[in-house]
C-alpha cells in the first residue's frame, strides 16, 4: 500500500477531505521522526513500537569479487508488531485489542 492509497482508503472509511488525512499522515510522520531522533523509540499501542538499534561497525565481503570492505557503525530503525497484530495474523484473535 502506497501512501496515496493509505489516504484515500482513510479518507473513504472516515468521511473527511484527503488533503485533511494527508495533514494527519504527514504529521504522525513528523512525530515519529521526531521521537526516534530524542528519545530513540515511538510506540503506537495496538500497532506497535519503533526502536532506534545502534548497529556496529563490521567488515564485510563484496558479493562479486570477495574483497572486505568495512561498513561503519550506524543506528538503524526497528519495528516490532504488538501482540494483537501477531495474533491476528496467525489467524487468531482480532486486531481491535
């Protein structure tokens, strides 16, 4: 699903104006933006939680010729689905917990 396809789904089940769910999208997006930037996590409950993981430098290996290259230490983002989500795609429970 595209974001374009994310407003105008929302905008259909909600009865509001796109450009109105365009504002919201783009400002949750801000704010987790924002929150992983200072506090390095952002949960949403009964979707899930987001986690800034510190990933540390390592040597690698070119997969055409073999040669170590060196990736240098960087944060990452990490999601993990809430408990609700896993159920329900495991085909229990439903997703409204």
């Amino acid at each position: 699903m595209t974001k374009e396809d994310l407003i105008i789904r929302v905008s259909n089940e909600a009865g509001v104006s796109k450009a109105c769910v365009k504002r919201v999208i783009e400002s949750v997006n801000e704010a987790l933006i924002s929150e992983l930037c200072d506090t390095g996590k952002f949960v949403i409950h009964g979707v899930g939680r987001f986690n800034v993981k510190h990933r540390a430098a390592r040597t690698m290996r070119n997969p055409q010729n073999g040669d170590p290259i060196e990736v240098s230490a960087r944060k990452a983002v990490t999601f993990s689905a809430s408990k609700s989500i896993k159920d329900r795609l495991n085909g229990g429970g439903n997703a409204e917990s």
